[in-house]
C-alpha cells in the first residue's frame, strides 16, 4: 500500500543556517581538517534539518538533497559521469572537487545558471566514451541516516531526462538524450534498491520538462517513465516539475503509471491544465502553492480557493513549496533590522514550510483549525497593498515623461573614446573587484559593531584602493579598477543606496559551491539616496593617469540577485532601477571618469523558459541597460560583463546593449561565443574571459597566449580586449598577481 502524506516540501537549503557547510568546505580546500571532520559537520546539519521538518509536521521529508558542491554534480558522480580528466584522482572526495572547480593540473567542468534561477550548476561531460555505471552510495546513506531518525523520508534525485537535457555533449553532435536506454536501467536499479531499504516515495525532479521540448522530447521523458514505473520491485514515483507549467509534457507522463507529480501552481495556467487531463484523477497532485524562489507571505486564503479547485482533478491532494527552498533564506528568525509592516509581508525558508502546514491543516480540518494564521495573513496583505513607500509620485512622473534610450552611431562613439583614451591594441583589464582580504572583512565588520566610525573606515578602504591601483600600476595592466573593497555585494551594494529595498543580516542563499549570496529585498519604488561610488573611483582615479573604470551594477542583474516585489511587472523594477544608475553614470561622466562598466551578468539568467515570453523580456530588459547607458556623451566608453550563462539565446540582445566593449565567460567554454557573436555581426569591443577565475589554478602565459590567438581567430585585434572572466573578490592576492602577470606577459606576446 502507498504511503499517503499531505504536506511537504520539495527540497532544502545545504549551506547551514549560520553558512556551516560552506566555511567547513572551505577550511578542508585549505587543508584545515580532514574529510572525517568535513563530514561530521555535514551530517549535523542533515541531521538539524530533518529535525526541524519533522517538528514543523511535514509528513514527507526530502532527503539527498544536501550537497558538498553541487546536485548536478552529485548526479554525475552516482551514474559515473565525471570526465576521464579527473578519473586519476584516487581520493573519492577530491576527484570530486577538481570536477567541481580544478586544481593545478586539471579544468574544472563548466559552470552555467539552474534554468532561470541564479544557482549555479555544473554541466556535466557526456562523450561518446562515457562509460556510465551506478554509484549510490550517497543516496542510500543519507535514506539510512533519515529512517534511523524515524524520519518519513523521500529520495530526491535529478530524473534521467533532465540529467542528459542539462548536460554537454562533448565530440559528438548525438543528442544526448539517444543515451537514455543507458542510464535508464541504472535509475532502475537504484529504485530498487531504494524500495529494499524502506523508501515508500522517491522523487525525480524533471524541471527540464517546463522549457520548450520537442514531441520527440516529450516522447523520451514518456518513455522514461513507462519504463520506471512498470518496475516490479521500487518506490512510489512522485515527478518533479517546478519553475514552469509542463504544458504539453503534462498528458504524456500522466498517462504513464506513476504514483505522483508535483505541479508548480505558481506558474499561470496549470490549475486549468490540470483540470484539462483526465488521468490525473488516479494520481496523488503535490501542488506547488507556495512560492519557493521568491521570500513573500502567501496569500492563504487564495491558495486554499486554488486547492480547493483541485480536488475534483487529483486522486489525492499534498500542499507543497513550487520548487527546492535551496533559492531562499532559511528563516526569518534573527533579522532584528526588519521591522514590521516590512516583516509581516516576508517569509523565508522556515515560514514557508509553517505556511504548507498552516494550507494542508486547513484542508484536512477545515479553516477554523487555522483561522489565527488566516488572519495574522489577511492582517499582513492588507498593510502591504497600502504602504505609501510602494508608490512613489515623482519617480512614476520621470518615467512617464520619456527619456532617451539612444546613443550616437558606435563609429562615432569609437572616434571619440580612442581620442580621449589612447589604448595599446589588445588593451589589459580585469572586470571589477579585487580580493576580500581579512583586513576588509575586519574593517567592515568593526563599522558594523561600532568599533571605527566612518571616517576611519574609509581611510581604511582608501588604503586598500592605494594598493590595488598600484599593484595594477607595477603588474602593467592598461585600464585599471579600484578594486571595490568597500563592496560587501555587486547588488547588496547599491541596494543599500537605493530607497525601496532592505537588505537581510543572515540572508544567505548559495549561488555555486561554498560561494553565497545574501540577496536584498525590493519592496517599493527605486530612487538614489545620492552618488553611490563616485568618491571611491574618482579617488582611486586621482592615484593613476591611467583610465580607472567606474564599476555599476546593471538594472537586470540587479533584479535578477534581488528577492522583488511581485505587485507589478517586473519591466516596471527596471525601468526604476535604470534611472538610478542612469544618474549614477552621468555623475562619474561629470568627475571625469572615462570608462564605465555597467555589468549585467544576468541578462540570460532572466530569460524566460518558453519562447513565447523571451522577446517581451528581452525587449525590457535591453531597453532598461539603454536607460542605465546613454545620459552619457561619446567620449565616455561604456563597458558590460556578461559570465556563467549559455549565451545562444540572448546573442541577439547582447548586440542591442550596445556596449562600446563586451567583456564575457569565454574560459571554460573555449571561446565558443565569439562563433556566436560574429554570426550575428556583432562589431564592437569584446573581451572573451582568457582564464577561469572560478578555478584557484594560475594559467600559465602560453595557456594565455594560445587563449588570445584563438579568439584573434574570431575578433580583429582592434576590437579585442583582454581580460580574465570574472571579478577576482573570491581568489587569493598571490594567486592573482601570478595570474594577472602571465596575462599581460601574453598580451604583450601577441602584440
């Protein structure tokens, strides 16, 4: 008989509470403790975790979802899928990092966004040698570890067809999914095995599903899951979709002999589509009514009205998250600096597993059993919907008057700068910070105890400024940067600059690996306090006759790393945010900077997963970094940074920023892009990322220089710039010093 259960969640946060996992997997990369320690660590917080759910009543728990690094690497490793590169490594757990993120002889797998979050995965290798086999030592573990704790535990695993439809096929143009019939007796066998160790559910999250796929796609996932579920011996089978509607996935893998499918109900139109397929009436629905990516309170008694129109289409109902709550804080609890009405209209990770309780109780019990947590919520909406700070008169009165979007011709833009400028050809740079040493990190936490005013803190920043702009200076680097010390976060920055946001004290969320984020809340309509980074650049400026860029962060990155008001589109947030930094860059014009870099790593993060949504988005979304760009006059050279995405998709908008000088992830992906920009006839500066920061490895000057002939393959030397592919905060100051030394030793080689 099938295990009923009535509340749940998707999936959990991996980094700890108190970032515990994180600052152990980094003490063990620098040898600090063992492996025995790092694991200690991690088996307390699956062990708090597991706890925590079971105290806030849900009657299925998750379980596998913890991670040393990265999900989709762990399902590589359980099906024997790490590249030949790293097979000689003996040690199980440090084979596993250098797939993760290198070392001094091997390149790590590439790295690009979850769908259209801002967690980053690992792309798994898939060559026609791959050679998979089954590994699951980890799941059946971390199930032994859960069912000791009397814990009512659900496997969760990456499904097969998502597994080969993130992938990379590496020499070979085969679609990966011809592998299938490969993998799928491994799934197979590990159901098995999960169903003899006492899993009643497993889940196989097959986000992929709610992107566009082709009939043929539908077709494989269909199959798949024929397949699985006509297994004699395994769990019941709860499919996970999230971040879309499955669309015309949906019927197809109804019809299969699955137990159970998650639906996002976050997702416009799928109660409708549920409603629409018949064979959904045999199967248990997880409905998704809680949003798990983003950090507002659920309106519960809307949600209870779209529960209640389910019910006649489900065999059986479960109130659940839309997704893993790995994309949000884990709770609320110690955020002292958000203050009511603001915190009443919040829920993180904790609040949003009481709010799936609070709904599953309300339809087992009826509305009385809840009607406390009904109205706190009603209470809380309300004060939302009224709140002068989401309406502001003037900024709406800007906009609305029009302004302009346009620069001159970019041959005339190009005449002005290189007068004003006077660069060598293959022109040196990196893309914005510098390492966060201990003495920054000192510094700002002591301004944050009251422990040094304000005025010492910046003689602190400006003397680490000083010695960034010189060692730029001594290394010969052609355009410099002030290395952004006074920046805890390239969107938490300005956030708190800007009227409409707050920012979190513990807030963190993982964006790849041990690296976390503490992304900050927009609540209301965006306006500048006052110039936010003039006096850092124009003083760095002051050390150097050479260019010092100004450094922004665009409109769309940030709303992109932002948790954003969802009472208005999204276009709307931009546009603001534009104007803010549209201000910003006329300031640094007006101090005579004469580079201004506005970066927006997260144009294709945003894009939308169906194609009928992607040119509304990219419409706004270049229209907001045209607003941010063009108060400024010809001479001023204007500078993006793109990294960690698969470009394809947004090479056309990526023309349309017009930018004076593009600088991009091209590292890991061995300069694929610039094929990409040149077959749309993108004709203006670049700088494909030579080397891969994200990796603690020094690339040596010929690695460099064989870097630079290719993309001069790609790019006339006079549109091309060189630098590494990202910002350096995360690396060490040897480490980059060595790295940036053999770049421009190469730079002048191929000169």
């Amino acid at each position: 008989m099938t295990f009923e259960f009535t509340a749940t969640i998707l999936g959990t946060p991996r980094i700890g509470p108190k970032r515990e996992l994180k600052k152990s997997v980094e003490s063990y990369w620098a040898g600090k403790i063992d492996a025995a320690t790092l694991e200690s660590v991690a088996k307390d917080l699956r062990k708090d975790s597991l706890k925590a759910l079971v105290d806030a009543g849900l009657d299925s728990i998750p379980v596998g979802t913890f991670s040393y690094y990265d999900h989709v690497l762990d399902t590589a490793v359980l099906l024997g899928a790490l590249p030949e590169r790293v097979q000689g490594i003996e040690n199980d757990l440090d084979r596993y990092f250098a797939a993760a993120r290198g070392n001094d002889t091997v390149a790590p797998l590439e790295m690009t966004k979850w769908f259209d979050t801002n967690y980053h995965y690992l792309v798994p290798e898939i060559s026609p040698t791959t050679s998979f086999s089954l590994h699951p030592e980890k799941v059946l573990a971390e199930l032994e570890e859960a069912r000791a704790l009397d814990v009512p535990a659900r496997p969760v695993l990456i499904g097969p067809v998502t597994f080969l439809l993130v992938s990379k096929a590496v020499g070979s143009d085969a679609p990966l999914l011809d592998r299938l019939d490969e993998i799928l007796p491994l799934y197979a066998d590990l159901l098995t095995q999960l169903a003899d160790a006492g899993a009643e559910w497993v889940q196989l999250d097959e986000p992929a599903l709610v992107a566009d796929r082709t009939h043929p796609e539908i077709a494989s996932a269909q199959k798949a899951y024929d397949y699985l579920s006509a297994l004699e011996t395994r769990p019941a089978i709860l499919l996970a979709s999230y971040f879309g509607d499955l669309g015309a996935a949906l019927p197809s893998l109804a019809s299969t002999g699955i137990e159970g499918l998650s639906i996002d109900l976050t997702a416009p139109g799928t109660v409708e589509q549920v409603a629409a397929v018949p064979a959904l009436a045999n199967k248990r629905i997880v409905a998704g009514i809680v949003d798990g990516r983003n950090i507002w309170r659920t309106d519960l008694d809307k949600a209870l009205a779209t529960l209640a129109s389910l019910l006649g289409s489900a065999g059986a109902l479960a109130v659940s998250t839309s997704c893993s709550l790995l994309h949000v804080p884990y709770t609320l609890d110690g955020e002292t600096d958000i203050v009511d009405p603001l915190r009443s209209w919040l829920a993180f990770g904790s609040e949003k597993v009481t709010e799936v309780t609070v709904l599953a109780t309300a339809l087992q019990d009826g509305t009385e059993s809840v009607s406390e947590e009904l109205s706190t919520a009603r209470a809380a909406l309300g004060t939302r919907r009224t709140d002068s700070r989401l309406h502001d008169a003037a900024i709406r009165t800007r906009l609305e008057s029009g302004v302009t979007v346009d620069r001159s011709p970019a041959e005339d833009r190009r005449q002005a700068q290189a007068a004003r400028l006077d660069l060598p050809a293959l022109p040196t740079t990196t893309i914005g910070s510098y390492p966060q040493t201990t003495q920054i990190r000192l510094a700002r936490a002591a301004l944050r105890r009251g422990e040094i005013d304000d005025a010492d803190y910046v003689r602190r920043m400006r003397s680490e400024i000083a010695d960034v702009v010189a060692l730029q200076e001594k290394i010969g680097l052609d355009v410099l940067v002030h290395g952004e010390p006074e920046r805890n976060d390239m969107v938490q920055y300005f956030a708190e600059q800007l009227n409409g946001f707050a920012a979190t004290a513990n807030g963190w969320v993982q964006s790849y690996g041990s690296r976390c984020v503490r992304p900050p809340i927009l609540f209301g309509d965006v306006s500048r306090h006052g110039a936010m980074t003039v006096d850092w650049i124009t003083y760095a400026q002051s050390l150097t006759d050479k260019p010092v860029k100004g450094m922004l962060t665009g409109p769309v990155t940030i709303l992109a790393w932002s948790f954003v008001r969802d009472d208005q589109p999204l276009a709307d947030s931009a546009d603001q945010v534009a104007l803010a930094i549209r201000d910003e860059t006329v300031d640094l014009q007006s101090a005579g900077i004469r580079i201004v870099q506005v970066d927006e790593p997260a144009l294709r993060e945003l894009l939308p997963l169906r194609a009928k949504d992607k040119e509304q988005y990219l419409t706004w979304a270049v229209r907001a970094f045209k607003l941010s760009t063009s108060g400024v006059s010809d001479s001023t050279q204007i500078h993006t940074h793109l990294c960690y995405s698969e470009f394809g998709e947004v090479i056309d908008a990526i023309v349309a920023l017009d930018a004076d000088v593009t600088s991009i992830e091209a590292a890991r992906s061995h300069m694929e892009v610039l094929g990409d920009l040149n077959a749309v006839g993108f004709d203006l500066g670049v700088g494909p990322g030579v080397y891969d920061i994200h990796s603690p490895r020094v690339p040596s000057v010929d690695e460099i220089t064989e870097s630079l002939r290719s993309a001069l393959k790609a790019v006339p030397a006079e549109r091309l710039w060189v630098n590494p592919d990202c910002g350096l905060k995360t690396r060490g100051t040897a480490e980059v010093e060595a790295s940036l030394r053999n770049l421009v030793e190469a730079a002048r080689a191929v000169r």
